[in-house]
C-alpha cells in the first residue's frame, strides 16, 4: 500500500476502516448508515485505485451522473425507461450487443442512492447480466456494491402505485449483499439533534420531536441569510429570483456553454446542477454545487459574490476568506463511460434557495424550511439533516403529516441490521 493511501486510511474513523475493508473483500456490500455518516467518503477512499472502467459508479439520476461524473445505472444496463415493461426490455437489451460486452468487461459496479433505483430495474438488470456473462450466479458473478440509504428519497412512483423498493425485490436476497452500516455521525456533533433526527427517520413523532420543531418555529425572516428549502423546484427558483431583484447591482447573465452531441446536450441542459444563464450580481449569496479538487470549498459550502470577472469570480465564505472561482466542466457520460456533452459554468448557483432534492449531500450552516406539506418519505429527515448545528434550524411552520416513513424501510432495517 502506498503512503498516500496509507495516509488517506488514517482519516477515516475506525467503522469506516471496517467498511472500507468489507468493499476489499470481494463480497457483495450494502453500505449504508443515516445522512452525515460518511457513505461517500469511504467510496471515494476505495475508488482511490481502482479503475472506473473496470469498477464504474452508477447514480441513480441523471442529475447525480452529472455531479459524480459518472453515468447512471439505467444508461450502463440499457434499460432505458423500461417501455414495455421488464419482460419486453430484457428480451430488446439481450439483443443489443453493444450493452452485453459491456457488462461481460467490468469486474463489478458501484450503485450510488440504492434507495432510488425500482425493484424491478434491479431485477431486469440482474437478469441481463446473468445473460452477458452467461453464468446463473447473481448478476452473471459480478461484484455489487449498493450504496445507500432507504431513509432517504424513495424510488419514483406513479401516483396510486405501491413504492417498488428494491429491497423488496427477490433479487435483493439472491443477491447476498454483506450489510455495512454506518452509524456514527460525522457532521453532526449535537446528541439531542441526533437523536431527533433518529425519531423522524424513523416517522416517530416523540414528544421530543414534538419540542424540537416547536422551539425551532419561527416568522419567516425574509433578511436572514440561510438557505431556503422548498418540495418543489419552482418555488426555489421565484423564491431566488426574488431576492436577487432586491439587489440593487447591475445584473451579470452567465451563458453556460455547451458543446458534445445534440440529444446528449438536451439532456444535459435538464440533468445539469446549473442553470442554462446564471444570473449574479455582485453582492448576492451563493452556493457551492460541487467539491472543489483543492478543499476551498464542498458541496453546499455558502459565501457572497464580491467581484465578477469573466473568467472567474471572487466569493467571500463564510467565516471571511476570499476565493477565486474559475469555470468548471459538468460533464455526461454514455453507457460505456464516453464523454458525450459537457456544460462549462461556474459551480455555484443563487444560495437563498434550493429544492430538498438537489439539498441531499449537501451542508449547511443556516437552513429556512417548510414542513407544513411534504408528501414523500424522507423528506423532512433529508431537509433536515443537511445541518451541521442545530442552532442554524428555522422552521416556518410544521405538521406531524410530513415527518413519513415507510414502513417497508423500518421493517428492512430492523430485520438487516444486528440489535
């Protein structure tokens, strides 16, 4: 083992030692564990020497492709959007020879928000492997790493439908996957929060609950910095928008830059965390949409614009310091892992708000929510968990129907995981 990698070990906490080693092992891993309790890392630590071509990370949207630089399970296992159902894409995927070889070259696949992926994707996926690499054990022999946490957003349902979780599915069991759950919190230092936080993963509104949330309502503050979190996209977009109008500086329209083939870029331009224009003024609040290679600044980092420039920005963070900006390349990957469209951008966007979904992975300092009207389990559990303090928490308003569970998930997790 090199020092570098060495050195890289003894960042991670010793039941992050344990997960990395369970990913060394061959088997087929679960790793799982609650917002904040350090997934990703370990991820990042054990593709460190590995080779993406051979051990490629799958997201479960085209959103999270786009930010992991990866490509999404879907597109690797030719499902597309399932026309037809799983009988009907299993007998077109065979066919295609192109997605077969694919599968026989990789060694395994790392499937990044396992929670969003559909049963009966997983299912069809499993069994098109075991076509390509003409084997009946799971997945044709490959090696599986799902990564993950079913607390947090469900897979897309249509309306009326029964959530189809892929832990239901049989393919879950045949699978066979080795559970590493991570349980310490890494963001989160707070116990009283923790625990909460705990309760409304779980649904359960405890008298707990019940105290935190009431002594954390407010009035809205509409000159409060903190991030917004809204359910929906559009009501974070006006609510920037908003704000922005208030400023009174000249306004600077960003063009994001596309360049690759047409129909990837069409999907670009809706998967991409930046907007077609970025519209700045000097002086508004904005947020960091990725991590940056040299540690200035991560995902959900806040600061304000103090000077623009065409080539870069000048953004001073929170807490004072002063960076400079350049453009990034957001780029999207075809099934084999090929650049087909990229965006060029800066990596931030107006901070005053975003949605819940684009909110996860993300940390926040200062965060303004709505819990009056969620509707999907895992909301309320990932607006809130984005906090590193709960001292940064406003709630506008909150109601004991938006704190959902499934209780597929409670079931899941008491029957997987060791008392």
């Amino acid at each position: 083992m090199n020092l570098e990698k060495q050195e890289s070990l003894i960042q991670l906490s010793a039941e992050q030692k344990h997960a990395f080693e369970m990913c060394q092992s061959g088997e087929n891993i679960f790793l799982t564990g609650g917002a904040g309790s350090g997934k990703s890392f370990v991820v990042r630590e054990f593709m460190k020497d590995k080779n993406d071509k051979e051990m490629p990370i799958l997201a479960s949207t085209g959103a999270a492709a786009v930010l992991l630089g990866g490509r999404t399970f879907h597109s690797f296992f030719g499902l597309g959007i399932m026309e037809g159902g799983a009988q009907a894409t299993f007998a077109r995927v065979i066919n295609d020879k192109k997605t077969m070889k694919r599968i026989r070259q990789v060694e395994g696949v790392i499937i990044d928000e396992i929670s969003m992926i559909p049963g009966d994707a997983l299912m069809v996926a499993e069994m098109i492997s075991q076509a390509a690499r003409e084997s009946s054990l799971p997945w044709g022999g490959m090696r599986m790493i799902a990564v993950g946490d079913f607390g947090q957003l469900p897979p897309v349902t249509r309306f009326g439908q029964k959530r189809d979780w892929c832990f239901l599915n049989d393919v879950w069991r045949k699978t066979d996957f080795q559970i590493c759950h991570l349980n310490l919190n890494q963001r989160i230092q707070d116990n009283e929060f923790l625990n909460v936080l705990s309760d409304i993963r779980e649904g359960q509104i405890t008298e707990r609950v019940k105290d935190f949330l009431q002594d954390h309502t407010q009035a809205h503050d509409e000159d409060h910095p903190g991030t917004r979190l809204f359910p929906r996209r559009d009501q974070s977009e006006e609510y920037n928008q908003k704000k922005l109008a208030e400023i009174n500086e000249d306004e600077v329209i960003i063009d994001s830059i596309y360049f690759g083939e047409q129909r990837y870029i069409e999907i670009l331009t809706k998967s991409a965390p930046v907007p077609q224009q970025l519209k700045l003024k000097v002086g508004c609040r904005v947020l960091f949409l990725k991590n940056d290679s040299q540690k200035r600044w991560v995902n959900g980092t806040r600061g304000t614009l103090v000077h623009y420039q065409p080539d870069h920005l000048v953004v001073r963070k929170e807490g004072g310091r002063e960076v400079t900006v350049e453009k990034f390349s957001f780029s999207l990957l075809d099934a084999d892992g090929n650049m087909k469209a990229s965006v060029i951008q800066f990596p931030v966007n107006l901070a005053y708000a975003t949605t819940i979904h684009k909110s996860q992975g993300a940390t926040l300092d200062e965060l303004w929510c709505d819990l009056g009207s969620l509707w999907e389990p895992g909301h309320a559990y990932v607006a809130l968990s984005r906090l590193r303090d709960a001292s940064g928490l406003h709630i506008v308003r909150w109601h004991p129907r938006s704190i959902i569970t499934d209780p597929a998930v409670t079931a899941f997790y008491k029957n997987s995981l060791p008392s």
